[in-house]
C-alpha cells in the first residue's frame, strides 16, 4: 500500500482542527453600552503634583515645585475626576543640589505613590524658571551667563545654553535618570526638558539649531524603552518636529489661552502643528496639554468651554492636566462627556462564538470592537479570551486601534486539559506584564477580577 506523503498528513491533521470550527452552532452577542466616564492606563485627567484621593489645589493658583516625599491622603472626598495618570515636575535644584549628588529618592517616591493610588506617574525634569534658579553649584562653575544682572530679566541668572558646560552638566542628569527609571513599569512618560524657563526650549537664550537637536537626541539615547513629549511652544515648530519625527509625542502647556492680542488657541499650537505637518502626530505618539490657568480662571474670564474642549479631542489629546484645581459646578457636565471622548474607549459591538466546542481543538471567534474615542491606547496590551482554566490570546495589536471599527476573525485553540462542562464566556484586555485584566470596556458584564462575562460555552 501506498503511502500519503507526510505533507498530505499534514493537511489532513492540521484539517481536523480547523473544519469542527467551521461547522458549529454559533452564540451570538450584542453587548450593552455604559454611559459611564471610563478610567483607563495612559489616558483622562491627570492630578498634578499629588495623586488621586490627596487634596486638590485651593482657589486658581498651584505650584511648579514638585514634592520631595509622600504626602497625606485627604480625608474625605476629593472634588476631582478620578485619575490614572499623576504628572509630576522638579527642578534641577531640588534633583542636584550638590554637583553628582542625585536625590533619586525623590522620583522614587514618587513612583511608589503612584503605585500604591493605582496611578502611573509622568515626569518632567526642569532646568530652572523665574522663581527657582539654576542650582549655586552650577552657577559657581564657571558656566556662561546668557543675561547681566542689569538686564530687565537680569533677576533671574539664565545659562547660556550654548556653552558645551551646560549641555555636559545638564544631559549628565538626564542620562543618570534615564539610567535608574527607563523601562519602569509605574513610569508612563517623559517630557523632553531642554533650554528656557521650565525647560520648555523657547526663550530669548536659544542655542543653535546643532546644540538644539544634541539635546533633545540626548532623551532617545537615555529612555529609549519609555514614551517621550516634546514641548509645544509658541516658535519652536522645528524643535517639536524634529522630536515628534522621531517618534516622540508632544505636549501643550498652555491649552485653553484664549487671550486677545497673542492666544496659544489661535497664535500658537495649531499654527505650529501646520508648519511643521505634525497634525497626524498622534498617530504614533500620545498628545498631553495642560491648562492656562485654570478651569476656574476660564470661568472668570467668561471664556468659550466648548471650544476649548473640542479643540484638545481635534489634537487627539489623550491626557489632560488641569493643575489639580477644582472645575466649575455648572462646567462639571461638559467636563464628564469630554472625558468620554478624551483618549481610546474600547466598546466590544458584537461576539460571535460556538455553542459548544471541543476541548483540544479550534473554535471560530469574531469580535467586533469599537474605538469610540479620539485617540489610540500606545501601550501593549492583550486582548484575551477566557474559557474555564483556559486563556486564550487573540492575536491583534490594539495599538493600531485608531479610533472607528476594528474586526477580529479567527480560529482559537482551546486547550485539551479544559475539562467538559459547561463554562462562561469571558473577554478582557489583559496587561501582558501581569497576566490580569487592566482596561475596563464601555459595555456591562464586568466582573470583579475585570474579565467580561458576555455568555455561556460548553466544552465536549
């Protein structure tokens, strides 16, 4: 007798696995939609310079001075949305205050309040502004001073950021945080933070373009495991565009100016993002601004909140902060439906399944997912389906998930060790560092472990 050749074997094998998935029963779901503000890594609201449950900013002002160490949690309810992200700053005094003497302790700290409020922590490093000065060492160095002391900005001593000093001096302690925080599992971005007040790369003391891009290269080489911001300033499209090119996201740290003469509304951040053909920049990186003044100061000043608020979903923003300050009362509604906008909402439309299947061989799966927000998730998570013990991957990349429909159709291998019975129907996005469930849905069925359970399968 002859024998069939080993790739017809093959086919026949592989053929026994794959036709059971194409002639069964199928259960089909359309799941419920939820109205509710949805709370998810990467995204929504940030607190600022605190964490969630810790008592927000007094009235309309705030401070630039990041905390040095824990702060106590407020004991009742805070008048905050709820938040997964916290953005911290610190200035080069506070990280340095002795030349090589790093005080880590600090953004250690605070990664691990971040962690322990279920929040993950942005960060900014700065150089100095026109209240905290460059630390004395520095200015003790030898370094150039870019202004005299006569100047009308002479209060403050600005670097000349074109002496090599200041890039070996200040680069020294982006690489030392780069060493000790890229990769962090609670680190969810870092500003780029080059020259200027607040190292937001604008000002009179610019140095040339070469000096420019050497310091913005300088974040690549030291985070190149952890998202990275450039500063959307009001003249430097070409700095932006030169990071954002390189696969940086930005930020804006004056949305919402809608001041008559120069507005940042009008003058700056769209003018910018036209010059420099960055409007599609947040297809590839995350988009995070930050008020002018406040929500509160807005409201004094009468100002249009729906254009503002539209104009952040039209940059595709995911993140906001909005300096940790109470919203108006009647502002409060507009701010909740905006949060439902900002950022990736992930609403499972439809699940087709088999009624039954066979333990130890491939069922046919088709969900149909929504994007119903205005920007991607630019983390890796993992959409997974669970069948009793069993948890089976499905093989997609959400990060290309831009916002509209997106259909998975496939065939999934359900393990032979799954015993027969008659078992729930489970989905999630899992986090692929600890296996759980870490993005919750705009539909109902959430149980409290976070998996979706959306119907019944039996296992033969």
């Amino acid at each position: 007798m002859k024998k069939a050749p080993v790739s017809m074997l093959m086919l026949a094998a592989l053929a026994a696995l794959i036709l059971p998935a194409c002639s069964q029963e199928t259960v089909r779901v359309i799941p419920k939609e939820i109205p509710d503000v949805l709370v998810n890594p990467g995204m929504g609201i940030q607190t600022f310079n605190r964490f969630r449950d810790q008592p927000i900013n007094p009235g309309l002002r705030w401070s630039e001075v990041g905390p040095e160490g824990a702060e106590p949690d407020a004991t009742e309810r805070v008048d905050f949305p709820d938040s997964s992200v916290a953005y911290f700053r610190w200035f080069w005094s506070q990280l340095e205050p002795e030349q090589g003497h790093y005080r880590w302790e600090i953004i250690d700290s605070a990664l691990a309040e971040a962690h322990r409020h279920g929040q993950t922590l942005d960060i900014r490093l700065m150089p100095y502004d026109d209240k905290n000065p460059l630390p004395q060492w520095y200015r003790d160095s030898g370094a150039r001073r870019a202004n005299k002391p006569t100047d009308k900005d002479g209060g403050i001593w600005s670097p000349d950021a074109s002496d090599p000093l200041y890039f070996k001096l200040w680069t020294a302690l982006v690489r030392e945080a780069g060493r000790h925080y890229d990769g962090h599992p609670y680190l969810d971005g870092v500003d780029i933070s080059t020259v200027g007040y607040w190292g937001e790369g604008w000002g009179p003391y610019l140095p040339d373009w070469p000096t420019q891009k050497s310091l913005i290269d300088v974040y690549f080489e030291a985070f190149p495991h952890t998202t990275l911001l450039m500063n959307m300033g009001g003249l430097n499209y070409e700095a932006v565009k030169y990071g954002v090119d390189r696969g940086a996201g930005w930020r804006g740290d004056c949305w919402g100016d809608l001041s008559p003469g120069y507005a940042h509304s009008y003058d700056a951040y769209p003018v910018s993002l036209a010059r420099g053909g960055m409007q599609e920049a947040w297809r590839h990186g995350p988009v995070s601004i930050e008020s002018c003044g406040t929500p509160g100061s807005w409201h004094e000043r009468s100002y249009n909140l729906s254009f503002i608020l539209n104009q952040a979903l039209q940059w595709h923003a995911s993140t906001i902060n909005i300096k940790s300050t109470k919203i108006p009362d009647d502002w409060k509604a507009a701010f909740e439906d905006f949060q439902k906008k900002l950022g990736y909402r992930f609403v499972l439309r439809r699940l087709v399944y088999p009624k039954r299947v066979k333990a130890g061989s491939m069922m046919a799966v088709s969900l149909l997912w929504n994007n119903e927000g205005g920007a991607p998730i630019y983390g890796e998570y993992q959409v997974a389906i669970e069948v009793g013990d069993a948890v089976m991957p499905v093989p997609v990349d959400i990060r290309k998930w831009k916002p509209g429909d997106w259909l998975y159709e496939g065939n999934l291998f359900l393990s032979g060790k799954v015993k027969a019975g008659t078992y729930r129907f489970r989905v999630a996005i899992l986090d692929p560092r600890t296996g759980k469930p870490a993005i919750r849905l705009g539909i109902e069925g959430r149980q409290p472990g976070g998996w979706y359970d959306l119907g019944q399968i039996e296992v033969e």
